[in-house]
C-alpha cells in the first residue's frame, strides 16, 4: 500500500497538542494505524510538547500534594500494572483498531443507512463540535457534488475514489475546505468505503439533497 | 549529573545515597529557590523512571513529582483549567506515571515527552468527557532491551529540540505554545514550527521501519 495524501502539519500539530474534535482525532488516529510517516511526525509533535512541559514555569502545588499520590501509590486499587495480554492491534478484518473501537467490531457490525442512490452511510458516536461517519460509495457510483462550510477530512478504507483534484486510494486522506466544491466518484471494480468528519454541514448544490439533509445529519 | 548506562558511575540498586541526593536537590531547590541554570538539561529523568519501573523507587518518584507535577498543573492552568481541578489532575498524571511505569521506553520517548502525552489525555478527559482516539499499537513482540545507540540518539533529540526551543524568536514560541494551549484553532496553526523536527521524525521512521520489516 502506497500511501499519497497524507495529514497535513497543522493537523497533527493539533492532534499532538489535543486540541481536534473527537471526529477528527477518530480520522488522524485510523490514518495513523495506516501511515508510519505520519505516525513518525506525529510523535515529533508529542516531543514538541514534552519540551514545552519542560519548559513551563513550575506552578506551585498544594501542601501535602506529593505525600496524597505517594499514598495512592500504595492502595489496591493501584499496584503497578502488568503490560495487557493482549495489544491493541489489529485484527484480521479492515478496520484499523480506533475504528473498529467506535463500531463495535469490523465492518460486519456497522449499521448501514441508506441515503439513496445506492449510497450508504454510518453516523458514529463522537462529541458534537464535528461529526464522523462511515460512507459506502458503490463502485462507479458519484457522491452529490457538495461544498462545505468547514473541513472536511475523508480517508479512504477501501477500493477509490477519484475527484477534480486527484485520485484518492486506501490509505490516503483529503483534506478539503471551504474553498472546494468536489463530486468524488468511486472508481471501478470495487466498491468505496470511507471514513469522512466535518465539522460543519455538507453543502449540497443540487435542491434534492439538500431536503433531506437534515434528515440524515450530513 | 548525567547518568550513562555503560559509565562506572551509574548508579546501581544499591547506592541509595544518590537517589537521595536527587530528591534532596530538588527539594532544596524548590525550598530556597535554588536553581542550576544547567540543572534541567542534566539530569537524567529517564535514569530515575527506570527505577521507578523496575524497583517501584518512590524516591525516584518524588524527585520526578517534584519536577513534573509543578510544571503539569502551570501547562493545565495554562491551557484554560481551573486552578484546584488542575491540580488534582497534575495529581493523577503523577499516579498514571507510576502505573504504567512497564511503558516507559527511552529509546522511544523522553519522560517529559510521556508526561506531555499522560498530561494532554487527562485534559481532555476532563474537560470534554470526550475520548481521543490513539493509533492501534504496533505489535512489537517480546520487548527487546533498547539499544543503547538509540537511547542516546533519542536523548540528543530532546536536548536538540529544548535548545531550538529557546533559541526561537519570541513570536514564533509563542505561536507554539498557544497552539498547544489551545488558544489557535487547527487552521490558525503555522505548519512551519522552526524546530529542528526532520531529525527527529526520520529517527523514529527508521524505528517503524525496522520494526516493520522485523514483522514480516
């Protein structure tokens, strides 16, 4: 797997200082269980913060602060722990990990709505300040041509997609904003799975979709 | 006071004098005010979390409590936290160090790069009741003893980047540090830090890459 698009700086600036919505740290995350080279710049960013916490003034701490953990230190409830049996890491399915922890198990257990055209789609559970959703784009099929009034992340899962900017495979990312008015097209031969969080509602051109946008939260 | 694992000096389970002395310094300098200009960058955080990991030293444990919780509770009060729930946090970011001490690995992250990463999870968990999502770990299999050339590579990167650090134009740290307060939204954040950050990022690359190709 070759991976072209990758996450921008600022994105995993921001996802290394833990300042993205849950729905787009879900992206950064899965794309991360995809990319060794973002997930070697990402953890540059960590480092970044661990200089800066190194850094910072020492605020003071209230009396008696350290003699409270160091009594925590030998309750029950907090021995040191032993490493888990059993990694985080990833099954034989196609979810990478941190999404196959939102849906429940791999793609077997999501709960797929149709939004016509033979267009499906998952809402999954994250906080309201973005929303994530899994898209499943038959192949050959056009997702209606949309704009958006923030960003948009879509990282592809499976099978492809082309747009006017590129071409968009498993593994790859695209970052759009406002300033992109795109109709993606699955290619041929497979059919499309993706993983897309925005943070504001899709803007649709055409009247139809737009009805029933509400409807379907997208 | 830098501790090398292959220097005669390396102070072993049974000088307990030195660990002492540590948390003798540390205290004194947070009593008085007495402070080393050098102290920070000299001494070995890492050598005092791996007693923390392989004896439970809890005189380890307070002269790293002494350095990091200080500075956990200002970043949290910095980014936007209460002063009381900043330090019952600090607090437990403090707790976390010492139960997942079996995770410390130096060849992979410097201590105040792990505290960062145990500080920012516990901010959100706080103040969103949000999660973040992580990455899946990598498999990799029965740790090996970290390779002592990587240790050092790991420890320049991080004197490296607190020297770029503080050698940076005011306006530029400050954009850093509001980045990770908080204070920019994730279109406001420059991409270009001016930090030394390649070296760091193709060190770890070559890790994965390694690890990768050990796995197939």
């Amino acid at each position: 797997m070759t991976i072209r698009h990758h996450l921008s700086d600022p994105l995993l600036m921001a996802y290394a200082a833990g300042q993205l919505p849950e729905a787009f740290s879900l992206v950064v995350a899965t794309h991360l269980s995809m990319c060794d080279d973002c997930r070697a710049q990402a953890a540059t960013f960590d480092a970044v913060g661990g200089a800066l916490i190194d850094r910072a003034e020492p605020a003071v701490m209230d009396a008696g602060s350290l003699d409270a953990v160091l009594a925590r230190l030998d309750t029950p409830a907090s021995p040191p722990v032993r490493p888990p049996v059993r990694p985080r890491v990833r099954a034989a399915g196609l979810l990478p990990t941190p999404l196959a922890d939102y849906v429940g198990g791999d793609l077997d257990r999501v709960k797929w709505r149709s939004i016509g055209m033979g267009v499906k789609q998952a809402i999954l559970p994250t906080d309201r300040a973005a929303s994530a959703r899994l898209l499943y784009i038959p192949a050959g099929r056009a997702v209606p041509d949309h704009g958006h009034r923030g960003l948009e992340l879509t990282l592809v899962l499976q099978g492809a997609f082309s747009d006017s900017s590129d071409r968009f495979g498993r593994g790859d990312v695209e970052i759009a904003d406002q300033d992109m008015q795109h109709t993606p097209v699955a290619e041929t031969g497979m059919d499309c799975i993706c993983l897309a969080a925005t943070d504001a509602p899709l803007r649709f051109t055409d009247m139809l979709p737009r009805l029933v946008q509400p409807l379907f939260r997208i | 006071m830098m501790f090398d694992a292959t220097d005669s000096t390396y102070p072993d389970a049974d000088v307990l004098p030195q660990q002492y002395a540590v948390a003798t310094l540390a205290r004194l300098r947070r009593n008085k005010g007495f402070r080393l200009a050098s102290d920070q960058m000299n001494t070995d955080w890492a050598a005092l979390m791996i007693r923390v990991r392989d004896q439970q030293d809890k005189a380890a444990f307070a002269a790293l409590f002494r350095h990091f919780a200080p500075r956990v509770k200002s970043f949290l009060m910095r980014s936007g936290t209460g002063a009381a729930l900043a330090e019952e946090c600090a607090q437990d970011v403090m707790a976390t160090l010492w139960q997942k001490a079996h995770l410390f690995d130096e060849s992979r992250a410097s201590v105040a790069t792990w505290v960062f990463t145990i500080a920012r999870n516990r901010r959100i968990d706080a103040a969103r009741k949000a999660r973040r999502a992580e990455p899946e770990d990598l498999d990799w299999g029965p740790a090996p003893a970290p390779d002592q050339a990587e240790v050092m590579e790991a420890r320049q990167d991080t004197d490296r980047l607190s020297r770029a650090m503080a050698d940076l134009p005011e306006k530029q740290r400050a954009l850093i540090e509001r980045a990770y307060f908080g204070d920019l939204s994730h279109s406001e954040i420059a991409a270009e830090t001016g930090l030394p950050l390649g070296t760091i990022k193709s060190r770890i690359r070559l890790a994965l890459d390694r690890l990768r190709h050990a796995m197939t």
